[in-house]
C-alpha cells in the first residue's frame, strides 16, 4: 500500500476525530452555559459584579475555543497541502 494515501487517510480520520470531539465539548459547554444562566436569574444573592466576571470568562473561553479551533484547522490544511505536492 501506499505511504502517501496511509498518511493521508491517518490525517483524515484524526481531523475527523478531532472535528468530533470539539463539537461535543462546545455542545458540553453551551448547555453547561445555559444551566449557569438560569442559576443567575434565580439567584438574588449573586452580585452583579459576579454575573459580569463569570460573562467575561466565558466570552473569552468562547474565543479561546474559536482561535484554537481555527489554528487546528489551518495546521490541518497545512498537512494536506504537504502530503498533496509529494
């Protein structure tokens, strides 16, 4: 068999692992956002402060998530483009 079309089912299957395994984990993340809001709206307790710290961890948890996903799959491309021109 040959190398050049074993690696490049390999980098297939893994791209295909991790595309996955990334939206089961944004899924994770989204309902686990959605329980701590609605936390939010019933509790009288929780300062607004609080609700505006734990807001801007997520948003930037999100874009963390987004520019590691996009660099996975311009690493990605980057393989692909290699294995295409030998």
């Amino acid at each position: 068999m040959d190398p050049k079309l074993i690696a490049k089912q390999m980098i297939t299957f893994n791209k295909t692992a991790f595309d996955n395994n990334f939206r089961a984990m944004q899924a994770l993340h989204e309902q686990t956002e959605r329980l701590v809001n609605k936390f939010w709206e019933k509790s009288p307790m929780f300062p607004e402060e609080g609700k505006k710290a734990i807001s801007d961890w997520m948003k930037a948890y999100k874009k963390g998530c987004e520019d590691f996903k996009s660099a996975v799959d311009d690493n990605f491309k980057k393989v692909e483009e290699f294995f295409k021109e030998s």
